[in-house]
C-alpha cells in the first residue's frame, strides 16, 4: 500500500513531494485539469489511507479557487463538480495533502518508512528518548504499520511491520516492570522518559536495521539508570550515583556511552523473578567493589556471574533462616493439637478424680461400719445417704466448672495458633501461610476430636452420676429426699 504509487496513479503524475514525520505527512504536487480524478475515486482514496487518521486535500487552480475536503467531512459530488467548472480546459491543478496522524488502538501508521526513520532518527538522542516515551505514555506497546516497506523487527513493546495483524507478545507486563523499577530505584527524569530497557531489547531484528545502533544504546541507558540507586538524564547526558559497598558516581555525555549488552542482562537478571529489591542490593555492592579500579561501562561477564553467585550464597543463608522458621511454626502447631487434646483429657481426669474420691468415701462409710456392733444397719443411714448425696450434687458442679475451666482453656489455645498466622504474614507469602498451616487442616481436626472426647465425657460423667443419685434414693433405707418412696 505505497500512498506515492497510489497518488501518481490516481492523479496521473510523476513526481511528487512527500515527507513523513513522527506525527504528520505531507504531499504537494500539480497536475492537470483533465487528469482529475472521479469523485468516487478520490472518496476511495481517503477511506483507503486514512487508518484513523484525518486526510486533509486542498485543490487549488491558477484563480486561487480552493476546495478543500477530508476523510472525515465527505465532499459531495455537487460540489465538486462546482469545482471542475470553474476551471479552464488547460489550467494545472495544485493539490496539497496533509495527514494528521494518531495513535489508536497502540497502532501509528508510517506511510514511507525512510521518511520516518530520517525525521525520527535526526534528533538528538535525549530527543529520541522524550519521543518514544510520548509513543508508550499510559500503553503496554506500540506497532508502527508501515505501508511501503516489507519491515519486521521488535523489541517487547515496540514493533515495526507492514502487517496490520501483527501482535506484541503479551506475557511482558510493561506496566508492572515499571512499578518495580520504580521500588527499586529513584529515577529523577522518568516524569520526561517514561522509559525501560526492554521497550529498545531487539528481540526479532532484521538485516541492515537503522535502528539497531540507537536503540541498543538508549537500552544500556535505561539499564545504567535502573541498576543504580538515584540517576537523572538531561540533554547533554546522564548521571548516575550507585550506593553500594562504596557509593560511587558517574557522569557520561551521551556520545561517551557505549554499548554493553552485560549492563541489560543484570538489569533484566534484576527485575526478573525473585526479589528485585534484595537483588538491585547485592548488585550493588558487587558493583561497587569492582568499578573502584575500573569505569562502570567496563562491566564484564565476570562482574554479572559473581553478581549472581553471591545472590546465590545469600539465598542459601536465607533459605537456611526459612527452613528454620518454618520448621519451628510447625513445631509449634503440632504443640497447639496436643494441648487441645490434652485439655479433652484433663475434663476426663476431673470425672475419674471425682469418681476415685467418691469411690474412697463409700469404702470408708462401709469400713468404719463393718467393726461397729449393727455394721449392715448403719451403712445408709439418713445422715450418710445425704452426705453421699451432696458428694454426688458436688460432683456434678465440679464437673460443669471442669467443663467451662476446658473451654477457657481451649478459646485461649485458638486465640494463640490465630495470633501465631498473623505475626507469620510478614515473614511468609499467603501461598506459604496456606502451605505450611495446611489450610487450618490440622487445627480442624484436633478440634473435632476435642468436642467428640468433650461430649463423650460428659454424657458418661453425667449419666453415671444422675445413676447413681436416683439409685441411692431408690434402694436405699433412709433415702434424704425420698422422690422416689
């Protein structure tokens, strides 16, 4: 979809002007009356290049007769042909067009890819910079469509192709790597360019591309900016301050930046995976250490692999802190369980206590009345069947102050194994806390064990002492409260 071919064609011409800047296009040519196209055919033209954006004709005749028309407000065919009548058989017709270009839908379309690229690429690098933060402002990516070139090459948020089906690979947050950046380090210029290495990382490159050079440095850039811990950019360069074991500074002119692909990939080893804010830390210090004899530019494959190696001693010393913890939280939950079981026992204690106590009065009653003259008479008196009776409504209290001494004793445990996740939210993710409370699985089942042996003992305990109440009031002699005679 050449717009140069398309306008030679359509006007019958064989040369004309064209310039194609970042947000404009513009042609100016002459032809003559009798070349003019149909009115349906200019229509088409304007519907077929616009893609969004507003094309604006100006027709003017050697009488200084202007009709003007765009894509968006339709020229009727009436006024048009007004137009042509005012014209005479040999006058030649100037013809302006103009392109106002817009963003829509992450999509800006290039109608001469040369064109662009010189406009683009003339600027300063600072301006480059300003121009492609403007292009991904408040967006994930950007597709530039070019119509007259075969192009095809993209970093992660940026592509240039000649097909309007083109998609960036979404798995790339853009929005979110920002953030993180923005969490690990002070960039005082991001407010002008809102930029990220990864939006000039050419992933998909072709032969010959113009941009490679450019782009490859801004991304060492933005990657310097990122890596450090306070930075800023203006129009003569950058300057960076990297607070580690030794704070050291930087100041480089933009012509004095070369290229180095390390300086990206520890900013990418930074930002991807793991914990950015303990990773920009050690590297860092390693950072530091290693420029104290030598420039930050001049960082080497060996820096980024003792980079990683001591991240990797350090995960070691934390994983070593985390098994520790997460063993001692385990420890403690499983001391939890038990205690909750151990308080269903303690209710059972009380009843077999009760039961023992009980049991050694009966026997003294019957010992002490074994050697008196009448000992089979004196066992149950009247006085004695109401001791054994106060003993039984005693022991029942007992046990119902036995019961809510349990329950205190077991909100008490629950409240500490709850107090216990909270204070472990900071240390552990919600994945972790699931993970390692098993959901609460084990708490749920002491806890049902602990109301089956509650209720268990307290049915027994209960039914045995209300039998053996109405017992002694039945088949003894002298019952105290004789319900039952």
């Amino acid at each position: 979809m050449n717009i140069e071919n398309a306008i030679k064609t359509l006007f019958k011409v064989n040369e004309i002007t064209l310039s194609d800047r970042i947000y404009t296009c513009e042609s100016k040519f002459e032809t003559l009356i009798e070349n003019m196209p149909e009115h349906s055919d200019l229509l088409d033209f304007l519907a077929e290049y616009s893609f969004n954006n507003i094309l604006k004709l100006t027709i003017s005749n050697p009488d200084d007769k202007i009709l003007k028309m765009d894509s968006s407000k339709k020229l009727t065919l009436e006024e048009y042909k007004e137009f042509l009548n005012t014209c005479q058989e040999e006058d030649t017709i100037t013809i302006n067009l103009e392109i106002n270009k817009k963003i829509t839908e992450n999509i800006l379309t290039i109608y001469n890819y040369k064109n662009f690229t010189d406009d683009l690429l003339k600027n300063s690098l600072f301006d480059i910079m300003k121009i492609f933060s403007a292009f991904l402002y408040g967006r994930k990516c950007i597709i530039f469509y070019v119509l007259d070139d075969a192009v095809s090459w993209s970093t992660k948020t940026v592509m240039f192709s000649n097909n309007l089906n083109s998609i960036i690979n979404t798995k790339f947050d853009r929005i979110e790597r920002i953030k993180l950046c923005k969490d690990c380090s002070y960039f005082q210029g991001y407010s002008e360019v809102s930029l990220i290495p990864d939006d000039f990382d050419i992933i998909v490159d072709e032969k010959n591309n113009i941009y490679s050079g450019v782009f490859n440095k801004i991304k060492t850039i933005i990657s310097l900016i990122y890596i450090s811990s306070v930075s800023s950019l203006d129009k003569t360069g950058v300057t960076l301050t990297i607070n580690g074991q030794r704070n050291i500074s930087y100041n480089y002119s933009y012509d004095k930046v070369i290229i180095n692909n390390i300086v990206y990939n520890i900013y990418d080893w930074i930002y991807t995976d793991g914990n950015p804010v303990d990773k920009s830390i050690i590297a860092r210090n390693i950072i530091s250490l290693h420029c104290k004899y030598s420039d930050l530019l001049d960082i080497d494959p060996t820096t980024f692999l003792s980079i990683t190696s001591n991240y990797g001693l350090y995960l070691k010393d934390n994983v070593s802190k985390y098994l520790e913890a997460k063993t001692k939280v385990s420890e403690f939950i499983s001391e939890i369980g038990s205690k909750i079981g151990d308080n269903a026992l303690e209710l059972w204690d009380s009843f077999k206590k009760n039961l023992i106590a009980m049991l050694s009065f009966f026997l003294t009653v019957i010992l002490v009345n074994l050697v008196s003259e009448r000992p089979l008479d004196n066992i149950f008196t009247k006085e004695i069947t109401f001791i054994i009776e106060m003993i039984l409504i005693g022991s029942l209290c007992y046990f119902f102050i036995s019961i809510i001494e349990v329950n205190y004793k077991y909100r008490k445990i629950k409240n500490l194994y709850n107090s216990l996740k909270v204070n472990y939210e900071d240390v552990f993710s919600e994945e972790e806390i699931k993970a390692i409370f098993d959901d609460n699985r084990y708490l749920i089942e002491s806890i049902k064990s602990f109301k089956i042996k509650i209720i268990l003992s307290s049915i027994i305990s209960i039914v045995f002492i209300v039998a053996l109440f109405i017992n002694i009031e039945i088949f003894t002699a002298s019952p105290w409260l004789g319900i039952f005679k």
